[in-house]
C-alpha cells in the first residue's frame, strides 16, 4: 500500500471508528460557568492497536492510552486545542469524511471559534452550544439538556451586572 492509499484508508478507518466529541464541563472558575472541552478520539480493540500508533504518527500529534473502565480497549486521542487546529483539521479537510462529516464540520467551526476566543461573548457562546448539542446524534447522551445550560446562561445583561457586582465587592 503506498502513501496516498494509507492515508485513504486511514480516513474511512476513522469513518467509522472516530469520534468528534466536544465535552460540556460544568466549571465554576469559568467566565459563563460552563466550558467547552474538544476531544478526538479512535476506539479500537487492544488486539488491533498497531492502527491507532499508525494514526498517532500520521498525524503527528495525540495519545494511545487504554480506554477507562475497557481493559480491551485503547483510544488514540487528540485533546490538545493547537494539534487539532494545526493538525486534525487539516487532515480531514484534505481528505473529507462520508459519514462522519456533518460532525467533523460542527466539531472544527467550533474548534477554530474557540481557538478565535469568540466562546467569550455570551452570545457567540450560545450559538456554538446549539451547534454543540446537534452533534452525535443529538447529543442524546448528554449529562445535561439544552435548555438547562441556556438557562443557567441567563441573559447577557444578567452576566454582565452579575460580573459588575462582583467587581465591586473585591
């Protein structure tokens, strides 16, 4: 198999045995209480690890670790924010996805927003989490709904008088 022909099946390998994942962390030190935390990920058997090690150095970038509660089971995953935009996202730009690719599109515009810093603004922040929970079908596997986030979130000038009195008080 030459080079471009790996990379091609390496591509509908992660097809269908990726993930885009992009992880809803309830953090109270964050500006607006909650942070969005991407992930990609390649589930494999343990028996069969030698793909994600090969993914790991096509890419150049991730970790094989074996996956928590799953003593058969090891993932290659990329958290790091910078190899994901530098890296990832160029990879699957370059070489599109078929099924997977209406997540990878929602997962990169996120990815790159947050690389941006435009999660700051609240509400830019709660459009990339509308876009966050019609990822994976749906987001059904979600520890919290919609619009419980949302209405934590409150509205912008609930923020931003809350941030003011806060501020005063220090």
């Amino acid at each position: 198999m030459n080079q471009e022909q790996l990379i091609y099946y390496l591509a509908g390998f992660i097809d269908g045995e990726g993930c885009f994942c992009i992880a809803l962390k309830n953090q109270k030190s964050a500006k607006v209480r909650w942070v969005l935390d991407p992930v990609f990920h390649v589930t494999q058997n343990s028996n069969h690890k030698e793909i994600l090690y090969l993914l790991q150095k096509v890419l150049n970038c991730g970790i094989v670790i074996k996956k928590y509660g799953q003593e058969q089971t090891m993932q290659f995953v990329v958290q790091s924010r910078r190899d994901l935009v530098d890296k990832v996202i160029p990879f699957f730009r370059k070489y599109p996805l078929m099924t997977k690719n209406k997540d990878f599109e929602i997962f990169a515009e996120v990815v790159e927003s947050l690389d941006q810093h435009k999660h700051a603004d609240i509400n830019n922040f709660k459009k990339l989490l509308k876009k966050v929970f019609t990822m994976n079908s749906g987001g059904k596997q979600r520890r919290y709904k919609l619009d419980e986030v949302l209405n934590s979130l409150g509205s912008s000038e609930t923020i931003r008088q809350t941030r003011a009195k806060t501020k005063l008080q220090s």
